[in-house]
C-alpha cells in the first residue's frame, strides 16, 4: 500500500460497471485488493513485462491460481497505472475472459 498516493484509485476487471469494481482512496483499494486472495487465496502473477512511460505505466502478466470453489485459472492481463509524485494514483486491471471450447486448441509454440 506503501506505492500507492492517498487519493488512489483501483479498477478491478469483474464488477457491476462499465469499469469493473472501483475502490477509492487508501482503505478502499487494501479492501479491493484482499478480495483478489480471498477468491484466488493461491494468486500468482509470472511471465509479466513493465514499462513506464512519463506518469503512465503498463504492466502485463499472467495470473495463475485455483479459486475457493476448485476452478482452476490461467489467463494474461495487464494493468495500466497512473503516477503522481512517484505514486500510484490510478491502477486499472484488465484481463482476458477465458472460456470452454468444444474443440481443442494446441498449446503455442515457445
């Protein structure tokens, strides 16, 4: 919580809006965030890229994990970050929806 401004604003990717699930302010985003171990208690975040271009930032990743109920997820996401004075003043999640195929799908290369 330490890297985000006090007037910090977090965008969850699942929620009833436009734009996900919005928490602002300190307390709010620490509530936000506990909700992402709290459903995914096992959350990891690997093959993740960052830039920082001026007071934006990207970064990309891949969340792996298995939800409280036994689902097992694998999907890439990115977040886009807005800084003021070195913080994080705007944090908003993206990720891809994943969904069942009839027909398989190779695993790509590399």
């Amino acid at each position: 919580m330490t890297f985000f401004a006090p007037c910090a604003v977090l965008e969850m990717p699942r929620g009833p809006h436009p734009w996900g699930m919005r928490a602002q302010g300190l307390d709010e985003v620490r509530a936000l965030l506990a909700t992402r171990f709290e459903g995914i208690p096992n959350v990891r975040y690997s093959d993740d890229k960052h830039f920082v271009c001026g007071d934006r930032g990207v970064s990309e990743w891949l969340l792996t994990g298995t939800t409280r109920d036994g689902k097992a997820i694998r999907t890439r996401g990115c977040d886009l970050f807005e800084f003021q004075e070195g913080k994080i003043a705007r944090k908003d999640s993206f990720w891809k929806i994943v969904e069942p195929r009839s027909d398989p799908l190779p695993e790509p290369a590399g």
